[in-house]
C-alpha cells in the first residue's frame, strides 16, 4: 500500500497517483506493527506525526482494501 504525505497529513494513496514521494507498507501484521512501533512514517516523511494519525490512517487504508 502506499502513503502520501500532503499538507502535513498522512494519507493512504490507493490509486497510486498521488503527486509527491510515497511511502510503501506491506500488509502484513509484523510489517505494520514495526512501522509503527519505530516511527518509520515519521522517518520516511521527515516529520512528526502522532501515532495515533498513522495507526488510523494505516487502519482506514488496509480495512477499505
């Protein structure tokens, strides 16, 4: 799946045609799990974004697809 970052919010890129830099994330439960818990959506965007956001977009992303 990929991630965009747009204005500060993070954002699921379903269609992958979202300008700028993505972010990709398996679907696995290990792989979400280890993103989130070493903050590496904050890395990949350079930005601090509360984990509360990437767990809810992350959610939103996989339970729609």
């Amino acid at each position: 799946m990929r991630f965009t970052l747009s204005e500060g919010h993070l954002s699921a890129d379903i269609q992958t045609k979202a300008d700028g830099r993505g972010y990709y994330l398996c679907r696995k439960n290990d792989c979400i799990n280890t993103a989130i818990k070493r903050k590496a959506f904050n890395r990949a965007c350079r930005c601090d974004l509360s984990t509360d956001e990437v767990i809810k977009v992350i959610e939103e992303a996989f339970n729609n697809n």
